[in-house]
C-alpha cells in the first residue's frame, strides 16, 4: 500500500504543466496540423528507399527540418543518417527521439510496410512542435537513422557522434506494432528486444573419390551433430538464465558433383537470447562442441561471427517517463509479456544512455514486413501528444 502511495505521489511531483512554464507559442495537435503531416507521410510513403540508399528520403526530411530552423543540423551521419538539434530556454538534459529512414525489399520493389514512413512524420511533427515552443529543459535531438532493416545504421551512427563529441542523456524511440489495439502504448519492463549474432562453423577435411569415400575425411557427421547439438539447447533446461534460440539458416557440404565426397562443409546459424550473457555462453557452447567434433573426427574448424547486436535493454526510470507522459493524455497502457525475439540497433543507442524503447499499437492486422500491413495514420496524433507531453510536462531529470 505504502509503496504504491509514494509511485504515485512521485509521478505526481514529476508533473509540471504547461501554465508553469510560462508564455508558448504552442502548435495544437489539431486538424490543420495533421493534414498538414499527412502530406508529408504521403511524401514519405511515396518514395521508399532500401537500407543505404535512403538518398531521397533524407532530402525530404531535411527540406522539412530545414523549415524549423534548427540550432544543429547534422547529416550525413553514419550514412544517410540525420540528427538535428532544438535547445530549450531551461537547462536540462539532452534528449534524443530515434526514427528511421529505410524501406523493405518486396517483390514489387522498395515498400513502406515497416511503417518508418509515419515514425518519421511524427519525428517531423515534433521538429515543428518544439522549435516553436522552446519553454522545455535540455536540448531536444530529432534523429533519423538509416539502414535500421539491416541493423548498420545505428552502430555507424554512434560511431560518427563519438567523432563528433555528441551523446545523449536520454533516448527513446517508438515502433508501432500490428500485435496491439491501436493507440495503446506498449512498455516492456527491462528487455525490449533479444540480442543475437551470425554464427559460421567451418568444418574441413579432404575429399576424396565417391567410390572411396573411406578415403575423404569428411565433414558430414560433424556438421548434423553440431546442428542437432544446437536443436538440444534450445529445449535446454537450466542451463541459461533466460530465452535462447538457435536457428539453423544455412548447411552447405561440398560441391553438386557425383564424383567426389565432400572434404568441407559450413553451418551458419542466428543465434538469439534475452540476456546477453546468454549469447555468449550459447556461442561458447557450440564452439566447444564443434571443437570436440572436430578433433575426434579429424577436421579443422574455423568460426565467424556477423552481424552481432546486444539486447535492447529499457531502463525503468525512462520508462516511467513514457507511463506518466501516456497517462496525462488517458492512453491505454499496456504492460508487455514478452520481450520481442527480432533484434533492434537501437540498442546502440540505449547501451549509452537512459533509454526506453516502447510500442504503439497499430490495431490488430497484418504484421510489419507481411502483405497488407498499412500504417495506421492515427498513431502519429498519439505519438506526438505523448512526447509533447514527455517534452513539456514530465520532468527528465538530469
Ligand atoms: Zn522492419
Ligand atoms: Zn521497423
């Protein structure tokens, strides 16, 4: 009892509201402004670009900023990667909102069915919100990255901003999700997003004729075991401390040639777990194994590792931001079961500052990334009063 009381009062004291920031030349999230950020998601939606090549939606969001006149304004930032800057009349923290540029691959070309064409537009509404009204602490980071489907841009990013002296207090960034009710605002407590990485396992032997095969030393035993090994950890019982999961994505062995045995063979799998520690003792777990096999059998082995992301890790104190901000506009808040199992470079971001990475959901449909997913337009009215809010209202603490 005694501890939910003081929850409350403490997200009570954190409120300040408008009247008490003195005069505003407040923009109202009103009718007149959204038609006027619909058309720029049509803009948006109409030129879709794939990771990397995000050319043309950078200019049109940099025409767009470029309007508000921001006191930074930087570009090319780990590609086609954007952040601009709106210093506030208090001080306060820095505190950056990600969005991102890039477009999906289908078959009929390059398509907005991730929805970054609205996460965008509401990143553009903001600009417009807070370079009118600069009654709010810190300085506020509008940032646009690239090539987020393919998890480049955001380690690229932190890259160039370590060279350029630029980090953020704050962070938080917002998917919408076709999972939910529409408007409904989705926080994960803790973990957001799994971590994981491309594993390739390189077993070789020596080939020999097909007629022969006694006479090869050959990878295929070693190969199904290394991969059965890992089918076994994924229904393993304490051995983790969390969620694991091994997927085997590719297996070649030798050449589509009917005289030989194969000398050599890979096995690439995507390993993911909730925990980053477990990542690490999953990947040491299936080296050592491969090992074992290769010296009983007589092969060489080799390992690589690609794409390797951490775990997208929420901290509560940002979270609670986002929950007061949603509360003061009596949005549903929904508490996520689950973290998500696809991995998100946002995490590069939220590995170096306070950070909360959360949900609007999109009203239940077809799933980003699927034929007939649609971006539901209300989302952006939602996002914008819930960070106008955090802006305003909710007090980022230092
Ligand atoms: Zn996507
Ligand atoms: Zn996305």
């Amino acid at each position: 009892m005694k501890a939910n009381y003081l929850i409350r009062a403490s997200l009570l004291v954190t409120l300040n509201f408008f009247w008490l920031m003195g005069n505003t030349q407040t923009i109202g999230i009103d009718g007149p402004f959204m038609d006027q950020l619909l058309k720029i998601k049509a803009e948006l939606f109409s030129s879709p670009e794939y990771s990397n090549q995000e050319k043309q939606t950078a200019e049109i969001v940099l025409k767009h900023l470029n309007e508000t006149k921001p006191d930074f304004l930087h570009k090319n930032v780990g590609g086609y990667g954007i952040i601009a800057g709106y210093k506030g009349n208090l001080p306060g923290p820095s505190v950056m909102f990600r969005c991102e540029l890039d477009a999906i691959k289908t078959e009929k070309g390059n398509e907005h069915l991730c929805g970054h064409d609205g996460h965008m537009t509401i990143l553009l509404g903001l600009s417009k919100i807070v370079s009118a009204d600069r009654n709010f602490h810190g300085t506020i980071w509008l940032l646009f990255q690239p090539a987020e489907e393919i998890g480049e841009g955001a380690a690229r990013m932190v890259k160039d901003m370590e060279a350029m002296g630029l980090r953020f207090d704050y962070s938080f960034a917002i998917h919408n999700s076709p999972k939910f009710d529409l408007n409904s605002v989705v926080i994960h407590e803790g973990v957001y997003a799994a971590g994981s990485v491309g594993m390739e396992i390189h077993f070789k032997g020596s080939p020999s004729h097909a007629a022969y095969p006694h006479q090869a030393v050959s990878p295929y035993n070693a190969l199904i075991e290394t991969a059965a090994y890992m089918q076994s950890l994924n229904k393993a019982e304490n051995v983790f401390q969390g969620f694991i999961l091994g997927t085997v994505v590719n297996m070649t062995l030798g050449e589509i040639n009917y005289g030989v045995t194969p000398g050599e063979g890979y096995l690439r799998m995507t390993l993911r777990s909730f925990i980053d520690p477990d990542l690490d003792k999953l990947c040491a777990l299936m080296e050592e194994f491969a090992r074992k096999k290769a010296a009983e059998q007589g092969l060489e082995v080799r390992f690589a590792f690609f794409d390797r992301f951490p775990a997208t890790v929420n901290d509560t104190k940002a979270n609670e931001m986002v929950v007061a901000a949603a509360k003061a506009e009596n949005l549903g808040i929904i508490y996520a079961k689950e973290p998500t199992r696809g991995s998100d470079d946002f995490a590069f971001f939220a590995t170096s500052s306070t950070s909360s990475y959360f949900n609007i959901g999109n009203g239940k449909g077809a799933d980003i990334h699927t034929v007939g997913y649609k971006f539901s337009p209300g989302i952006i009215e939602t996002a914008l009063k819930l960070y106008r809010n955090l802006i305003y209202n909710v007090k980022i603490q230092n």
